[in-house]
C-alpha cells in the first residue's frame, strides 16, 4: 500500500532574506500541480506551536514575488528552543 502525501506545510524561519516569498511560491505551485494542499505557517516555528496555519493556493501566491519580506512573517521562537515546546509544535500536525 502507497503512502502518498496529500498536504505539505511552508514556513519561513529566522530572520528576513531575500527570496523567501519566491520561494513560497514556488513550494505552493509545486504543491498545487502536484495535487497536493498546501498549508502556511505563519511567525515560523512560533506558528507552528500556536496553528497559525493559512491554506495557501495559486490566488495566495500571485503577485508576491516583487513583495519584501515573506508574507508569512517570520518570528524567532523561544518555545521552540525547549523540548516542552517542540512537543506542542508536533502536536498540531
């Protein structure tokens, strides 16, 4: 029997660098074209413990790639440095 993926999750950690929001984009329509869902995390590892979650599709993702920053945001995420933290994060999946 075949496991096959149906939902993938993007998000975008740390701190702002250039070309996050193509690459965004480019998981998304990866995702979309594949036949799979694809799901934002919002504020990083941060969103990840808290369900920040946004679905992501081809309406979501047109126009951003002359955005800065990523249009997920991005958050450093003290929660997760801790083992009680990324127990939450594995939780929400």
């Amino acid at each position: 029997m075949e496991n096959k993926i149906r939902r993938i999750g993007v998000l975008t950690s740390g701190g702002d660098a250039p070309g996050m929001n193509a690459t965004v984009r480019a998981v998304t329509r990866t995702a979309i074209a594949c036949g799979m869902e694809c799901i934002g995390i919002r504020r990083g590892w941060q969103g990840l413990i808290t369900s920040d979650f946004v679905q992501l599709d081809a309406a979501s993702v047109g126009h951003i790639l002359s955005r800065g920053g990523t249009i997920l945001y991005t958050a450093r995420s003290e929660d997760f440095m801790s083992e009680k933290g990324r127990k939450r994060a594995v939780s929400t999946c």
